[in-house]
C-alpha cells in the first residue's frame, strides 16, 4: 500500500486549503492509500539559520519537530502540499519548514547515491485574489520544495482564486469533488 504524506500549510484550522486537503485525502484513501497528515502550524519549527551546518553532513544541526519528519520526508512517494497564498509565498510556519529542508537538498549534493528516483508531489493552492500571477510564487516554492525532498518538479496542480473567507470553499460549485477525484487518481 501507498502512503500518501499530506501537508497542510495553513496556519487557519479548517480554513479553505484544509478543506481542500481533507477531500483529497479521502480520494487518496478511497484508491487505498494509508495517509500521513502533517500541519507546520502544530509543529515546532526553528526557521533555517542558514549556519552551514548540513553542508558538512547533510543533517540539519537544530533539534526540533523536524526531526520526527525528516524520515517521512526522505521516504514518500507521494506527497500532497495544500497551501494558501501568502503574499505570494506560503505561510510562515510552513515556510519554515520548506527552509529546512535545505538539509535534504544539502544531504542529495553530499551523498548522491542516496537520491533515488521516486514518486510524485502534488499542490492544492487556495489565493483570496483574482490576478493572473496570483500562485506563481507559491507555485514556485512548492515546486523547488518537491525537488529538495528528492520529488520531480512537475507536479499535478489544483489551484482556486477568488476564496477568501473561512470555509468558503464550500461555497465553489466543484472545487471538493475536484480534489477528491484528484486524491483517488493520484494514488493510482
Ligand atoms: C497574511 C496573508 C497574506 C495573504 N496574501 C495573499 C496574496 O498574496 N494573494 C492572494 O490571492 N491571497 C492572499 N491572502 C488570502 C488567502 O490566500 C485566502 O484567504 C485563502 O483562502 C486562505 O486559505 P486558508 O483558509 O486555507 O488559510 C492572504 C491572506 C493572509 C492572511
């Protein structure tokens, strides 16, 4: 069985990318996956210091909840980020965690041999505005975070703008029957 890592960027409980994540995980589940789901906002999480620590043994130096994770980021074959739009990056909480990964990127450039060809990652992107370069920063983010954790950057993509206020995805006439399809097909 496939085991889905679902990551829940927002720092707003049930807010409109949750929602969107919890259709998409039971999509996954329907496919069979077991599902590992991870919110930043729960965890504890130094922003990288940048010290250099990792460029001498691929292992970030900070002891905190990214230990626990490193594991399951280093292993998933499939990953799914759902995240809202930040000032065209991703909340901080979670960009701390993206930051951090800066370890796994270090590890791959140290100990190539240990980047293996695996899976795929998947973004689910909620913005409250209508511009036309409303995800390509945290696009971008998430593409380049996939790539550090040993993912390819082309990834499957469900994107909604114009979603502000809490729970209002609900509201949208296809968007959590658009992301639980997108979990079942996934994991396929
Ligand atoms: C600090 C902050 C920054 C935001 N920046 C943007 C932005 O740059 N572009 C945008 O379209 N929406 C922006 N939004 C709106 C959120 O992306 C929107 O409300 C989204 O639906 C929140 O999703 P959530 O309920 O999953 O947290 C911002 C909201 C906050 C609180």
């Amino acid at each position: 069985m496939t085991t889905l890592l679902a990551l829940g960027f927002s720092p707003r409980k049930n807010g409109n990318s949750d929602l969107l994540l919890k259709a998409f995980i039971d999509g996954a589940k329907e496919a069979g996956a077991e599902v590992e789901t991870v919110y930043p906002r729960r965890i504890k999480i130094h922003a990288c210091l940048e010290c250099g620590g990792c460029d001498e043994a691929g292992v970030c130096v900070l002891q905190d909840g990214m230990e626990a994770l490193y594991p399951s980021l280093i292993e998933a074959e499939r990953v799914v980020v759902a995240s809202p739009v930040f000032f065209f990056g991703v909340p901080s909480q979670a960009k701390a965690l993206v930051d951090r990964c800066q370890a796994l990127w270090s590890r791959t450039r140290l100990f190539p041999e240990l980047k293996k060809p695996r899976g795929r990652g998947f973004f689910i992107g909620v913005g409250g505005s209508k511009g036309k370069n409303v995800f390509t920063g945290t696009d971008l983010c998430v593409q380049y975070f996939f790539d550090a954790i040993g993912l390819p950057k082309g990834m499957g993509q469900l994107v909604y703008s114009r979603v502000e206020a809490k729970g209002s995805i609900r509201e949208h006439p296809t968007a959590l029957a658009e992301a639980r399809e997108a979990g079942r097909l996934f994991m396929n």
